[in-house]
C-alpha cells in the first residue's frame, strides 16, 4: 500500500539504471512513501555505455532511459518524464583520457545535445541537461563547457523546452541567466540542479536537506526538490535515496509548509516543464 501525501511529489533529478542498479525497486520505494512523480535525467553517457566518439554514440543511451522512464510511469500514480544530454564531465573523458583538444571535445558535445534535442522534438522528451564542470578545469576547457551550454540554451529556445544544469555550487548564477536570455530563452526555465535554498538567476532544484528546503521554503520563490540518486550499485543510496523528497514533503507538511510543497510540487513544475502534477495523479 502506498503512502498517500494529499499532494502531488516530484523528484525532479534522478538516474534509474535498468541493468547494473535497482531500476524499478527504487522507484517501488519512491512510490511506496507517497511519491508520484519523477524526472529522470540520462546517466551520463560513460556509465551506460563507452566514452562517445560519435554523435550517434549518445542514442542508445537515451533510447535506454526513455525506456526504463516508460517502465517507471505505469508505476507511479503520477507520471515520469525524460530529460536528455550530455554530462558535463564528459569534457574532461575527452580531454583527459581521450586526446581531444577542447574545441573538438566541445563539438561532440554540442552535436549530442542536437541528438537529444530530436528526442524533444518528437515529443518523447521534456527537456536538454547540459552545464559545466562543478570542478577546477583550464580557461580553455571552461570556455568550451560554457559554449556548449549556450548551445544547449539556443535549442532550448528552437524548441520552447527547459534545459537543466550541471554546475558548480553557487548562489549567483545571473550570468547564465543571461545568457539563457540572449539565447532567446526564458531564464525561469533554465534548471540549476544540485541547488543550495537560495539562487540569483535559473529556478533551483534544491538538494533535498532539510536546511536548504527551509531556506527555499522560505524565500516565496520557485523551486523545485530532488534527490540526485544515482543507482549505482557501488555507490548504494548516493546521492540521496528515492526515499527522500517523499519524506522530505511529509515534514514539511508536519511543519506547516504547505505553501512550500505546492510551490515546488505545483506551481514551479507547471510554470517550467508545462507539465500538471495535479491533472495527471491518479486517485489513491
């Protein structure tokens, strides 16, 4: 018997592994605690397959997680959705380990956000994942990432989609903003993933800690809740379990917050992805 929390409850970044972790247990559990819906994001290309050298090299990966999102969906008494891209960290596979210079490494880059930008265009996609390193890199490599990233922003714009980000900590991203803006996006739905409670800039989807959801909670601003979870079988309940944003949204509740939850489990996913969390939730 799953857990009814009165609300809807999204998980707005997490990876589901069919073949090497718990797949469709985790999203058993999810479902189990009260959660109902989910976004789930590719595993970057590496961990489900070889460093791509092709652009085609990134189909099978996305052909991989529209599948088990599929799977996940008849689960859940709301939906899932796919967002598709290219892992940020995958520049430094390139560079490091592979010989390429940045402007080459960038290139590949950029053309399997155009693979995953087909998936949007046929409708079997919600949105593009890109960003950059979180970690130290050269000018070089940098420049290459943003370059990407502002390419994934351009189609953003070409296909009225949301792009999510990987990025550094920080509570300022007002530059990325801009640069979602020139691109002809609109920066509300650009996604900083791995978000602390506070954001200048793209809509935080905030780690789901309890100190950074008091902060979000707080703020009277969009913002959306994740988990991160990675199923990883070495690497079991990293980043946060499935278990979490439920648990995290039944104490929120216990504290009042209900505004909180339907800001992020509502009104921020409508005003983002275009989708209704409401509409498509199942009777308990």
């Amino acid at each position: 018997m799953s857990e009814d929390l009165g609300t809807p409850v999204l998980d707005n970044h997490l990876h589901l592994d069919p073949d090497h972790g718990r797949g469709m247990a985790a999203v058993d559990d999810f479902a189990r605690l009260g959660g109902t819906h989910l976004i789930v994001v590719n595993k970057p290309s590496w961990h489900l397959g070889p460093v791509p050298a092709e652009p085609e090299d990134f189909r099978p990966v996305f052909e991989t997680t529209i599948g088990v999102v599929s799977e996940a969906a008849e689960r859940l008494r709301g939906d899932a959705w796919p967002v598709l891209g290219v892992h940020p960290g995958l520049i430094s596979r390139l560079v490091d380990d592979e010989g390429y210079d940045p402007a080459e490494a960038r290139d590949l880059m950029g053309a399997g956000i155009d693979v995953a930008a087909e998936f949007v265009a046929d409708g079997r996609a919600l949105g593009l994942k890109s960003g950059r390193p979180h970690y130290d890199v050269s000018d070089a490599v940098r420049e290459a990432s943003n370059e990407v990233m502002r390419h994934a922003f351009a189609r953003g714009a070409d296909l009225d989609c949301p792009v999510q980000l990987h990025t550094e900590a920080s509570e300022d991203l007002t530059e990325i903003a801009d640069w979602a803006r020139e691109a002809g996006m609109d920066p509300t739905r650009v996604v900083k993933h791995y978000a602390g409670g506070r954001l200048a800039g793209p809509t935080p989807s905030v780690m789901s800690e309890k100190d950074r959801l008091s902060v979000a909670g707080g703020t009277g601003e969009p913002f959306l809740m994740e988990t991160d979870f990675v199923d990883d079988p070495d690497r079991p309940g990293a980043v946060m379990g499935p278990k979490t944003v439920p648990r995290r949204v039944r104490w929120l509740l216990e504290e009042g917050r209900d505004d909180a939850v339907r800001t992020a489990h509502v009104e921020t996913p409508r005003a983002v992805y275009g989708i209704d969390t409401e509409g498509t939730l199942d009777p308990a």
